[in-house]
C-alpha cells in the first residue's frame, strides 16, 4: 500500500480484515526490515513509512 500511494484505506483496517493486529505487522517490520539491515530509526509503519519504501527498493 506505501508504493501504490493508497492513502484512503487506514492500514489497521486492513489488518482487522485479514485478522492480524498492527503491533503484529510494527514488529515484523522492525525485525524483519529494519534490524536485518541494521537501519536503526523505525517508530511506527506510519511514522516510517518513507524510510520503510527506501528500504525496500533496496532489497529488490
């Protein structure tokens, strides 16, 4: 959703739809992500989601 630029759809919507909680998917990301490409800096996927788009484009 960060890299399709979809902002009218909040993100703990869709994760109540898939039936996952947000603190699931900040702490997947901050692991995941952010420690195991040891960029230090991660708050929130909202709060980083600039950061977190960078990184991405990193890894592909």
């Amino acid at each position: 959703m960060i890299a399709l630029g979809i902002d009218s759809i909040p993100f703990v919507h869709v994760c109540n739809k898939i039936g996952i909680k947000m603190s699931t998917v900040n702490y997947q990301v901050k692991n995941k992500i952010f420690k195991s490409l040891h960029s230090p800096g991660f708050k929130s996927l909202k709060k980083s989601s600039d950061r977190i788009l960078i990184l991405i484009k990193k890894i592909i």
